[in-house]
C-alpha cells in the first residue's frame, strides 16, 4: 500500500515537474520570435528559484505546523533530517510529499509569466516570483491544503488547486499586469504566435502532466484517483471542443490555438473539481470552461489590460468555473447552495488576496529597481537584451560549408564573428 | 548584357525554371519575397482576434542575359509564369554595365 | 496489489495519451509547411470527439454486456454511477481500466489521419471519426477485448491492440483513402517533410507512451508486464535497425526519417505479440517488421493509391506482422500451424470489415458534406483554409523592433495588421 | 510489495528510455542546422544497436555471474528464457530491472556524442559504439553495480550511475575527440546553436525523466526513493541558479543555453550521491556543479580540444564533482576521508579505464575504416552526407500552392524533383 | 520606368506601404535581407564564447514607377522610412528598360 | 553611381567583408538566395523516393559605389568570393541614377 502510494506519488512529481517546461513552451510558441526564449526563461527560472525556496522554508512554511490557520511555521526550514526520519527510516510518504508539493510551487509563479510576456526585465521578474511564492503562494497553498488551513477547515473542495494554484496565479497575474502596463503596440501591432506546433506541444506535455497533478493529488492510487484521471481526460476533451465549437461560430475558423487553448482551460476547470463529479458533470464543466474561456480572451481587448497570453481569461476564468461548479455538481450530497457559499467564498478570499499582494510587489519591484523593460529593450527583443541570444538560426552562412550544397537557405544576418571564449 | 527580374508565384518557379533551360539558358538566381499588389491577402485568427495579411508570397529570378537574346527571354519568362490570375507579378529588365564569372574572372557575354 | 494495479494502469493511460499529440508530431512534421497545422489538428480533435463518445456511449458498446461477441450493450451508456460504484466505493479497477482504453479509442482513428494528410475538409474528418468509432472501433475493440468478444473467445492473441489498433486502422485508412483519392502533385511533385526533428519527437513520444500501451495492457504490473515492456524496446530497437539496413542498401542513406519510421514498425508488430515471445523472438519480429514495412511504404507509388504518410505500410503491414508471427513464435506451447490460423483469422476479419465500414463511410461523407478539400484550398494549404492560421513566424517585420537588432532575420510575409478582437 | 516495484520500475524505464531522444534534442538543438539531423541520428542509433547487443551478450557480461570483480559471463546471452523463468512463472523482478538497465546501456554511448558532433563518419560512429559498450560500458557496469563488481564490493558509493555512466561516458568522449580531432573552423568561426528552444526540450525530457533514472535505480519506491527525488530535484534547481549567476557576472547575461546546461549539470551531479545527502547536501552539490561545470567548459578552448557540446565540461566534471562530493557530504556516518578515498579510486578507476580504451577503439576505426568525415563532408554538412536530408523546409515554393497565400515566406532553395520511387 | 530600391528598417515597411498607398502606388515587392554599415551589431554568449554579430536586419523594397514619378516617390519613401537614429538605410533608383505584368502582358506604365 | 551586384557561395562571405573594408567600403546589402547553374545540386532521400535539388544556397551581396571606385571595387570581390570550383557565382554591375541616405536625406556620393 505504502510502496504503491510512494511510487505513484514520486511518478506523478515527475510528470507535474514537466508542466513547467511544458508550459514554458506553450507560452513561447505565442509570443514573438524576438522575446521567445525569454518567455521560456522565465518558467525554467521558477524550476531553479522555487527549488531552492522550498528547502530553505518554502515547505515548512505551507505545511509545518500553523498559526491560526493563515500561514505554517519555520520548524522544518533548511528541512532537517528529523522531519524526514522516523526512527531513522525515512519516511518515503512525507519525502514523495514534499517533492510533489514543490512541483505545484514552482507551476504556479510560472503561470503568471504570460499575462506579463515580452516587456519585464528578468532579473525583476526572478526576484519578483520569489517574494511572490513567499507572501502569497505558501500561504495559500497552507490556507488550502494544509490540515489546519482556514479554507480547508471550512470544507472548500479544491481537489488538486484550482483555487491555490489557477485562481491564485491568475489573479497574481492581473495584479502585476496592472502595475506592468501593456506592451507597445498593444491592440495596435498583431503580436501573433511565432511557432504554433510549439504551442501544441506545450499543451501536449502540460494535458500529461496534469494526470500527475490530479490524480496524484489523491497521493494514493485508488478509486478516487482513477476517476479523477478519467474526468480529467473527460473535461479537457469537451473543452476543446467547446472552444472550438465557439471560435468556429464565431470566427469561421477551427484554429490550433483555439484547441491548445481549449485544453488547457479544461485541465484548469476540472483541477478542483473532478475528485468530486461523475464523468457526465466532468465534461459539462469542461464545454463550459471551453466556451466561457474562448469568450474571456476577448475581454482584454475590450477592458483595455494588456493580459499578454491570457492567464486570466484561462486560468482565473477556468479556476472559478471548476471551483463554482463543483458546488452545485459535487456527488455524494455535497452539491448545494451551502458548498456553493464556500467555494465562492474560497475563491473570492484567494483571488483577491493574490491580487492585492501582487500588485504591491510588483509595485514594489518598478518603484525600486525597475520592473518594466526599456523601450529599447522591449522593441528590439527581450531575447537579446537579456538573455545574449536569438532563438533560431537556420543559416548556412558563416558556417564554413566549402560546398554550400544544403537545400535550406541562409539567414545570412547570422553572420557572426567569435571573439571571446 | 540585362538582367531582367521576374516576380512570380512560387509554384511557377519549375515552369520557368524549364522553360529559360529549353530556350538555352542554364542559369538564374533565386530569392524569395512578397508581394503587394491587386492579389488580396488573407485572413488569420488568433484567440479571436483577427487579422489582415496583405502581403503574399512572390519568388524573385534574376536572369542574365546577352542583348539579343533580352526581349526573347522576357516573352519565355512571361509566357512560363502565367496563370492568367491576379498576382501572376511583373518583369522588369535593367541595362547592366558589366558582368563577371567569379570563378574565371570572365567578363560580358562569357560570363554567363 | 490493487493499488499497485491502479497506479500502473492510471500512469499507464497518462502515457498512451500522451501518444496522440506524439502522432500528431510524427505526421505534422512529414507534411508541408502549408498543412502541418492540419496534420496536427487532425489528431488533436480526436482527443477531443472521442473523449466525449466514450462517456455518452463508446465504453458501453465496447465493454459492457454482449450481443452475440458482436457489440455491447448500452447500460453503461453516459458512465452512471452504478456502474463503477461497488458498496458506495469507487471501483478503481473499472475506473482506471475506463480511462485506459479511452486512450487507445483516441489513438486508432487518428492513426488513420496521416492517410489522408493535405486534403480533406477538417470538419468532414471530425464527422469521419465519429462515425468511424462508434460503428468500426469500438465493435472492433468488443471482439477482440471484451471478455465475450468472438476474437477473444477464439483465443485470438492480440496483447495490446495489433489486430484492434493497427490493422483497424490501417486498412480503415486505406477504405478513405480510395475515396478521397490522391494529393494534387501526387508522384509528380515532391512532396518532403518540412520539420524532421518534428517527426523525432513524434516518434519519441510514441515510443515512450508505448510502454504504457503494451506493459499497462497486462493492467498490472507483474511478470507479463515486465517482459512486455523489454520486448518493446528489443523489437523497436531491432526494428530501427533494420529499417536503416534496408535503406542503405537500396537507397545509398541511413535517413533520420528511416529511423524514426523503423521504430514505429517495431513498436506496431511488438503490441500484439510481445507478451508471448522471448526476447529473441521480439529481436526477429523488430526486425522483419522494419525491413518488410521499409519495403512496404514504396508499393503506393508502385500501386497508385496515396497513402500519404505510409499508414498502411506502417501499421497494417505491421500489425500484420506481429500477429501473424506471434502465431510461430509464442512460448508456453502455443504457437503452430492452429494458432497461426486463429491469428490469421482476426487479421482478416478485422481487416475486410474495417476496410469495407471505412470505405462506405468515408463515401457516404463524399456524397453528403463532401470529404475532400476543394482544389483552391488544397493548393493554398488547409492551415489557412480551416484553421486561419500560419505555422510559424519566425519574422522581425512588423513587430515593432525600434532597433532591429536581431540576429534572425525577417520574413516579411508576415505583414499582418489588425482588424478585429 | 513486489507489484509496486515492477510498477515503479517498469515505468522508470520508459522514462529513462524518453532521456535518449531528450538527449538527442539537448544536442541537436545545439549544433548548426546543417548537421541537426546527424547529431540527433547519434542518439537514436544508440537505442537500434544496444537494444540488440543487450540481449545478445550485454546483460550478460554485466550482470550474469562475475569473473574477478571484472566482468560476467555468458550464460545469459540471448537472454534464454531459463534466466526468466522461476517455477514456470515470469520473474518481474529480473525482467524490469533487464529493462530498466538496458536504458543506462543506451543513454551512455550517446552521451559521448556531444563531443563527436559535425564530424564523424555515421557508421564508424554505429561501429564504435557497439565496440564502445562492449569493453567499456558492459565491464564498468558490472564494477559498479553487480554484486560481485570491484567497486561495488568496495564500498564506492554510486547511487544511479555518477561513475558508471557521466565520468565514463565523459572521460570515453575525451579519448575519441583526441583521436578525431577539431571541428573544421574550431575556434575561428562561430558555431553557435540553431534551435534553441529545441536544446531546452531536450533537457525537459532529460530532466523529467532523470527521475526514472535516479529514483528508479533504488528498485523500489520507499523512502530512499524519495529521498532522491526530492534531491534531484533540489540540486538540478540549485544548478541551474549556479549557472546563471556564474554567467551573468562573467559574461552580463542569463542564457538559456547556460540554463539548460546548469540543469544538466546539476542532474549529472546528483546521480551518484542523492540518495546519501540531505536536501541542503544537495542544493551545495547543485549550486557547485553548476559554477564548476560553467567554468569548465571554457576549458576546451583553452587546453585546444574540440569538445564540441561539453561531454567532458558538464558530465565528466558533472559527475567527478557528484561522486567526491558525497565522500564528505554522505549521511548516516558515511562521510569522511575514508570514503573519500574511496570515491576518488572509483572515479580515477572508471575514468583512466575508459579514456585508455576509448582512445584505442577511436584509434581503432580511424587507421581502418575511417572514423572522421572528409572535409568536404564536413562542410558540406553531415546530413546531406549520411542521411540524404535537410532538416527543415519551411517553403512554400514548388509545393503546387495555386494561390501561395501562405503567410510564411517560402525558402526557394528547396526546389525539389522527384526522380525515383 | 525607373525601379526604387528601398533597404529600410523593418518596422518602417509598414509606414513606407501607407506612404505609397495614399500617393497612389499600389504594389511593391519585399525581401529580406541583412545589412552592415554604420549602425553597430550586438553579442552574443554562447556557453562562454561571446560573438559579434555585425549584420543586422533590414527589409529590402522594390518598386517599379513611372519616371515622372520617380523623384518624388524617393522622397516619399525616404520619410516614411526616416527615424533619424542610425541604420535607417538607403534608397537608390535604377533606371528600367522595360516593364511587364504577367498577367496580361501590358509593357510600360501599363505593366504598373 | 553604380550598383554592384554580388552572387557568391555564402561562406566567402566574410572574406568579400573583409575585402571592402581593407578597401575602405563601410557598407553593403546581404540578401539570401539560391542559385541554380553549373553547379550540380544533391539527392535526398525520404522514404524511398528519392528527390533531385537543383537550387544550391548563394548569399547576394549588394553594393553601391562612386563611379570612379566601380571597377576596382569589382575585381576585390571576385578574388575574395574565388574558390575556383564551380559555382562560385556571378558580379554584375548596374547605373544607378541617384541614391539616398534615409537618415539624412544626403544624396548621391554623400549617401554612402
Ligand atoms: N509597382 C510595383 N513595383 C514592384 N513590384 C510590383 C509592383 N506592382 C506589383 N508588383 C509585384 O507584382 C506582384 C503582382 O501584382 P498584383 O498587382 O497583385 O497582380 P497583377 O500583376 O496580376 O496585376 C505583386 O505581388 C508584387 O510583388
Ligand atoms: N554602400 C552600400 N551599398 C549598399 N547598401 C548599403 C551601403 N551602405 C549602407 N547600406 C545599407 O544601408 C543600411 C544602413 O546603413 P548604415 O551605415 O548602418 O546607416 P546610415 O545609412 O543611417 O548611415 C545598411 O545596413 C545597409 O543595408
Ligand atoms: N544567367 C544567370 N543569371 C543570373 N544568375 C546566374 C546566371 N548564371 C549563373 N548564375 C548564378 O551564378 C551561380 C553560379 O553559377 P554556376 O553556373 O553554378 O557556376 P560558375 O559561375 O562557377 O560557372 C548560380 O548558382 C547562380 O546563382
């Protein structure tokens, strides 16, 4: 039993720690090609700093011990030897634990990444992820998760995070957004998805990741874990055909984007609830997440916030669809106007917590050292003004071919001289 | 010597690129490009915003060629690119002052 | 050991859909530029459909009751809670085993679609695979899987989908083939890969969730299981090998197409035989299976019928490999002339009744809504005829760059301007 | 209990399997575009070739009985079914753990192809691996983790293959490149990276599926298990973060290169001591590898050896800093000088022994068949050279597209006629 | 016939097109391409190694004009194209010998 | 004034950079293109079917010089782009009535 939950759990780690990078390629693929490798930067550095945070006192912040219920205490910072060994065994449940947990710490900073793609500067925005895990993100997590949490005492159902990790992130998002301003050219420029079939792939890696994320989230392999695999798959499924559904009504056009997108506002919408609805409320959750989030998208071109890759209109829009609908489609009695209360209230708590905080610290970061990128920076490329680089070169040029016979051509701007090793 | 440059569909580029060689000539230069003109774009669709492409893609030859043999080459150009659609592009001809082999150093007609 | 079971099997079904976007990319990448977005979707809707039939009524059909080893029963028909509710517990088992085949009902029709790459109507394809499951696969699945299934009960073997999977799909493919006839340019215009490392990937995916798909098929995790995951690999591996062989010889290259085609082969021929052979049994069917289907994939310039992206070469002649030499080789005593037969048997049927089902369908869709694309947008590429999209822009253009400083340069194509949010 | 670890390890090796291909993209992304395909068919061809020998002889002489410490025998070559078989049943244990080992055997030899790229004959590349792994990998194998291995039995602590597979692999790498020589243009003309984003999938991959390497190769998911999970985790952050900070005071800026790098390094690093050292152990490891192994890779331009893509910079200086690191960091009383000396003798042994035979095998192929590609090859690009392709055509010309109203401009230089079938 | 040759900035292309466009030119032709000059390159690092990269991105315009038309379409495409900052490029007019349009084969300013 | 016009195998790139600025020529147009001539192109190979490619990668280097510097300007391009294998390209060299320096409005000599 122990070893089977062990090896289920440490599996799933695994696959929720490769939702970062898929999602890194998710938001690349949108942006354009001058700002992509700094938009798949700014999730791999969550993959670094969060890593770190964890074991100095990101854990034992979110799930050791408790003061009243907001927030844990230091006991297991550095995370000491005698929190993992039990009569010197280690305790291969708290260890798996602890690994899956610190995948959902470093998703969700990374999340926030494309409401703010193309126009921060990276040093700010790693010290802005940092603070942000600190004051906002082990808080809630301890709020949601944590035994003595004040939401889960209350009895929110919030299986594997829709409140902690998509509603939080996206009201994260909006807050810094807001301190961010919109990038230049905003409803003026198309800003269109560079690389379409990365998208796809991002999307790809996050759906298999997500089967970690929610079905481990039961952290055993049982009943409860299977139907939640099911209804993940259930409600993802009907959410992409809702947002295409919409998009072709609309729009005339059954478009890539529209499918990833659909996905993913799926996986979110069914993050806290599919524990907890059977297969036919799963895929209602899911059409409904699909056509609200196709809808949502459109709102930052009517509102005028410049919600680069749309984390509101996908993660904050589809965290409140799963976690409202859960109210009134939760089995086993559960569904009501009573649950319903807590789950809004759930929602409305986290969501306006992460907004107010996030607002400061952004406001915070561009009032000391800067948040937003130059002009200069921003219009030439963030990928070069930070990060030294350019994303492709498909060239010939420069390359030494004596025989120059290959059948793709030459970008010959990467004519590139070395001279420093 | 001219150089006469043709603007073409891509998809003509085989047909002309056969028919310069059945009238004798075996060499060309070849860019791609766009091109603004008549030919309307398209549409593309982006999580609901839509936008305008007006630029289509064109492929540019650059044929040098003897004086005698310029006004010929224009017509077998012309006649190779044709679909008889808007977009089928233009030829232009341009007078040049000297050519060269690079390999040999030739110059003028021998270049070629 | 239930646990354990139901960790394997939900991982397992993680893995087998993470196939789907891995065929997505296996294809994407074999097309032109102006399609791959198509290509791509193609398998994506299918994650999105069959999710949604499963639950209305494909795993009723597929497994529940009998009519005649035939067809199921439509009892479990929108997945009620009595069905995989036992005293009040969640039935893991059921619930994970549910979830598990949902993914291969995703994954056999779009197999078919690299068929029918580059020309045919997006929506009548959706409509395609709707019908195509509910009357081809999952009659199909029901007998070779279902404890009544006439193939089943014939002692038909067929592990993990040889006969169910890829002889289904590939001779359904070659049904919609004959109707929707021949590419433009077919024979006369090359017509190449536009991203190998795309194709790599795809087959890297495949070739990872494929463990899923063979040793999950065992649903636990046992002996069977472990010696079908190593067969797997022996017979992929084998099975590149060989394909590479074949191809320098005959062709003078090892190309990185080959390789990548080579362990599809292997991995088709090894999923209905690897848990009946020895390793070096697995060893010989990796290898025939790449230098017969290396063979295979030129007879459609020889035959005429385009089969685009080879899945009849691939998946029916490798399928058909793997169950009919599993009919000599299985161990424990049953292989022989008998077994040979019964494999022949459920090749055969699955065979002639797919390929006749899938022709009368994809007819019938011609003469209705009509199949194939019009000429116009055939030429112009479907990404932009039904999806309105571009694969890729890799364009400084138009993007606002003040300094224009990036290595990579501009195709200006991309001028776009916006119109409308 | 025995479910759980097939389970465990069964799916382990499917990951460690997805770590070849991950591989590939981590190097392929990293050299020009045109000898991508090349680079990436160096990996691939590692999982054809071992899979066979595996069966054939390599399991055996690894883990079957034991001449001095040295080597095993050849009892369980072809892997007959009497080593399988106990009691008529199917021995999980040993068929997963064969599984899940043939994955090392493959990763190992690929590994050393970073130092190889652009410029080696692709079957003399085929012929040293085969040669490679079986007098180096097979024999070292067996030191390190048979029962009987000298190194084993010494006490040398090599937890998931520091020794056994990063110093092997780079120190083998190290003696081929001396015998190959430089890359035409070493030193002169820039050769940086033709995809980028394909580098950070290919250390995705590797990352997520290092956790089947380094968790798995504890056999069983208990707390040790975890342990390394959790750690692995841990330094690969703390890497990354080292990198980083190495690279942007020394050179102003936070690439991704370096940070795909840094999570290798910090992976290499991890292996052999993760499941001896607390999680602050492994952030130190982590944070050391990664400065250590930025340092180091400027080296090859200093010493004059062509490394090309840092097999010696990130795995050989990687795992030395992993395996001595644990002689003074191991927990439960292990650490000290002793153990120091022991992990020294383990990582001299293992290094001397390889780089020697390397050098020799390299040596070998180059006096007869030839091992470095012609100039003209090499210019020209190994592609086009050994796998009649290019890797990428994002043109639309010669594609028959009637109204080439594709938004992506059409390289022209893939204008191709088809001649043959 | 004269044939304008514009090498601009990129993000200028689409202000040059207006220009064009409200003088009443319809059509042109783009490429891409790359230039050294003036304007100084940027860095980049690579793993250690930091390269120069001196050729910077540029857009290349092409557009056929009647000669009545010529000096004042420079003038128009040259203020368009202005930033004033370096780099901003060249514009150079050659003169044509003839001028055709595919589709109909019209010469001269009827080919426009 | 005069356009020369380079036609040269993309890895004689640099040394044709070289050349003009040893010259004293600061400034230059780079185009990407293929070439299709003498020089034979390859086989590729996909799943069986084998393809001929005729077009071979040439980078298209673009130059505006003073009449006086025309001719010499020339020959350092030819004997840097030399490799003496064929397909080593073509020079040509065209009239040019005017050019202009978008920055500033300079024009002819002024605007290089
Ligand atoms: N004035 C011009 N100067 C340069 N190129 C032009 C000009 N007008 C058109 N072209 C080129 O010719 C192509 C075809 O022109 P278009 O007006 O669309 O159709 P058509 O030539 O059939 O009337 C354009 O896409 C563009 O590349
Ligand atoms: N002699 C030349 N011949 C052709 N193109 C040139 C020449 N000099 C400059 N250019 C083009 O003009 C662009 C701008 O030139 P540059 O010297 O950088 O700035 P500016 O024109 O503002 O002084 C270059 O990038 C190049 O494309
Ligand atoms: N008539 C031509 N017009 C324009 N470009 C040409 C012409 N002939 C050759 N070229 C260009 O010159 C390149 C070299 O020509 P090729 O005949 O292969 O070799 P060489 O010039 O050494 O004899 C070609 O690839 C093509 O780009």
């Amino acid at each position: 039993m122990e070893a089977a939950n062990i090896a289920f759990v440490v599996i799933s780690a695994a696959m929720v720690m490769l939702m970062t990078p898929g999602l890194a390629f998710f938001y690349g693929g949108m942006v354009r090609v001058k700002s992509a490798l700094n938009m798949l930067m700014m999730s791999f550095i969550s993959l670094g700093i969060i890593s770190l945070l964890w074991v100095l006192y990101g854990f034992s912040l979110a799930f050791s011990g408790d003061s009243g219920g907001i927030i844990g205490d230091l006991e297991a910072a550095g995370f000491p030897q005698d929190i993992y060994l039990v009569d010197g065994e280690l305790d291969g449940a708290l260890l798996s634990f602890a690994v899956f947990q610190l995948m959902f710490a470093i998703l969700t900073p990374a999340l926030m990444s494309g409401a703010l793609a193309d126009r921060v500067k990276f040093a700010s925005w790693a010290l802005f992820i940092t603070l942000w895990a600190t004051v906002v993100y082990f808080p809630v997590a301890h709020w949601v998760w944590a035994e003595d949490g004040w939401l889960y005492d209350l009895g929110v159902i919030d299986f594997a995070g829709g409140t902690a990790v998509h509603i939080n992130a996206g009201a994260g998002a909006l807050g810094a957004v807001l301190v961010v301003g919109r990038r230049i050219g905003f409803k003026k420029e198309p800003m269109r998805p560079h690389n379409l079939p990365m998208v796809l792939l991002g999307a790809a890696l996050l759906w298999f990741g997500w089967f970690g994320f929610n079905a481990g989230s039961e952290l055993a392999p049982d009943g409860t874990s299977s139907l939640m695999a099911l209804n993940t798959q259930v409600a993802t499924g009907a959410a992409v055909v809702g947002w295409l559904a919409y998009e072709r009504i609309r729009h005339g056009a059954f478009t890539t984007l529209g499918a990833a997108s659909g996905a993913i506002a799926g996986l979110v919408a069914i993050t806290p609830s599919g524990a907890h609805v059977n297969p036919m409320g799963a895929m209602l959750i899911g059409i409904v997440a699909g056509v609200a989030c196709s809808w949502a998208v459109s709102l930052k071109f009517k509102l005028g916030y410049d919600d680069s890759l749309d984390v509101v209109g996908v993660h904050l829009v589809g965290g409140l669809i799963g976690t409202l609908m859960v109210g009134f489609l939760a089995t086993q009695g559960r569904a009501g106007t009573e649950q319903f209360g807590k789950q809004a209230l759930g929602a409305v708590s986290v969501m306006a917590y992460s907004f107010v905080v996030s607002y400061l610290l952004a406001l915070l970061i561009q009032r000391t050292i800067g948040f937003r990128a130059s002009e200069e920076e921003e219009t030439g490329g963030l990928d070069l003004a930070y990060h030294a680089e350019t994303g492709y070169d498909f060239s010939q040029a420069g390359s030494g071919s004596a025989g120059a016979s290959n059948g793709v051509p030459a970008p010959v701007a990467a004519d590139v001289k070395k001279v420093d090793a | 010597m001219k150089l006469i440059t043709a603007v073409i569909k891509p998809h003509r580029l085989d047909e002309v690129k056969e028919a310069l060689q059945a009238f004798g000539v075996h060499g060309m230069t070849v860019t791609e490009a766009s091109g603004y003109g008549r030919q309307r774009g398209h549409t593309e669709v982006y999580r609901g915003a839509e936008y305008t492409v007006d630029l289509v893609p064109k492929v540019r030859v650059e044929i040098l060629a003897e004086d005698a043999d310029a006004d010929q080459l224009i017509d077998v150009v012309v006649k190779a690119a044709r679909t008889g659609k808007i977009g089928d592009g233009k030829v232009w001809c341009l007078p040049v002052d000297t050519a060269v082999r690079v390999r040999t150093g030739e110059r003028g007609p021998d270049a070629l």
